[in-house]
C-alpha cells in the first residue's frame, strides 16, 4: 500500500450525517411520557388523537409535520469541495 493511500481521506458535504451526531450526544429526558405529549400537542393533536396512535407513529407524525427526513451521509461532490474551499 501507498503511503498516501493509509489514511481514508474522504470528504462529505456539509451537514450530512449531522442528525446522527445529535441522536449520539442527546440524553434520554426524565419523563418520556410528557415529552411525547408535548410532541403530539405542538403538532396539533388533540389528545384524543394522540390517544390512536403508537409512539412510533406518533414519532413518525412529528417527522412528517417538521418536514424534517434523515440524510445520509454521501461523497462531496466536486462541486461541494470548491463550495468548501472558496
């Protein structure tokens, strides 16, 4: 093997994968049962609605109102490394 070639020296775009890190470093709250709560109810669920759905679908919900999906990580472009750089 080359000695460039030992360390990976990939590039990622800007952002990509942040989510991850957050989910890494967030600590579990005291009171899930509340936190789930105030989820539903700045969604604009009713309690009785909150009520049908699983916290899973309830978690998925608030996904979908925030508008907010996961990004994975991908390879920079070059494109995205000039952005970098300039």
């Amino acid at each position: 093997m080359q000695s460039w070639a030992k360390h990976r020296t990939d590039f990622f775009a800007e952002g990509a994968g942040q989510e991850q890190s957050d989910i890494e470093t967030y600590e579990q709250p005291e009171r899930l049962d509340l936190e789930l709560i105030a989820i539903g109810k700045r969604t604009g669920l009713s309690f009785s609605e909150m009520n049908e759905l699983r916290v899973r679908d309830l978690l998925a919900y608030a996904d979908i109102y925030i508008g907010k999906k996961a990004e994975k990580a991908r390879m920079a472009t070059q494109e995205d490394i000039d952005r970098f750089f300039s």
